[in-house]
C-alpha cells in the first residue's frame, strides 16, 4: 500500500488517500471521539470525496474503546447518504478487537434503524475487515 497524501486530520482522526486508487483510508487515533470533532473532520472530507471521485472508504476504528452514538446516527444516516450520491458506496470497516465495542455496534445500529425506519444500512457496501490489507483487498 502506497500512501499518496494525507488530506485530513486533527487531534483525534486522520485521513490519507490511497496511491492509484479511489480509495480514502481513515484512521481514529484516540479511545474516544466527541460528536463534534467526528462531525467536523467528516464534514471536512466531503470535498475529498468529491475531488477525489473516491468510491471506497476504509474505516480503521482499532484505538477506539467506545463511541458516540449520536456521531454514528449522523455518520450513517446523513453523511453517508450525501456522499453515496458523489459516488462513495463502498465502506470498510476495521474494529477494535473487543467484543463489548462489538456488541455496542450492534446496538447502535439497532438504535439508528428504530429512529430511522427508513434508513437502509444494505444499500451500502458495509464489510468488516481484520486489517487495512484485507480491506484493500474487498
């Protein structure tokens, strides 16, 4: 894996485009991310996406030991949405090898479909990876 440049990041997340391909790959560098700076570096690579002609997304969550799910209901509901229609449709994620962070995402998701009802997590290509080489690969 090539790293072309890195095109985002603050004290919690960073965000590199992947050499000859259209592929972002985000990384969370802390244990937690608050609402607010998960939203704002989110909102931040939209012009990436786009620039870029990005279609592929790879997520490695592996420092976290929690999250925010108000970050997460507007990550899937909102922004996702907005960027499947500048092309970005498929979406790798990498999670902490813990299986209460598992079972939280689970919730989460849940929680996001009884107040979305109409939200479709199957509309995007979700897969979840052991490591950014596997993701690379999918």
């Amino acid at each position: 894996m090539t790293v072309e440049s890195s095109v985002s990041t603050n004290e919690f997340l960073e965000a590199e485009l992947i050499d000859q391909s259209q592929t972002l790959l985000c990384r969370s560098k802390k244990s937690y991310i608050s609402s607010k700076a998960f939203r704002d570096f989110f909102q931040e690579l939209e012009s990436v996406v786009i620039e870029n002609n990005a279609t592929t997304l790879i997520f490695d969550k592996t420092s976290l030991s929690v999250f925010d799910q108000e970050a997460m209901e507007w990550y899937h509901v909102h922004w996702k949405e907005k960027m499947w229609d500048k092309g970005l449709k498929h979406h790798r994620k990498i999670l902490p090898a813990n299986s209460l962070f598992e079972t939280s995402v689970s919730i989460g998701r849940r929680k996001i479909l009884e107040r979305n009802p109409d939200f479709s997590f199957e509309k995007f290509d979700i897969q979840y990876c052991s490591s950014v080489e596997e993701a690379l690969s999918k």
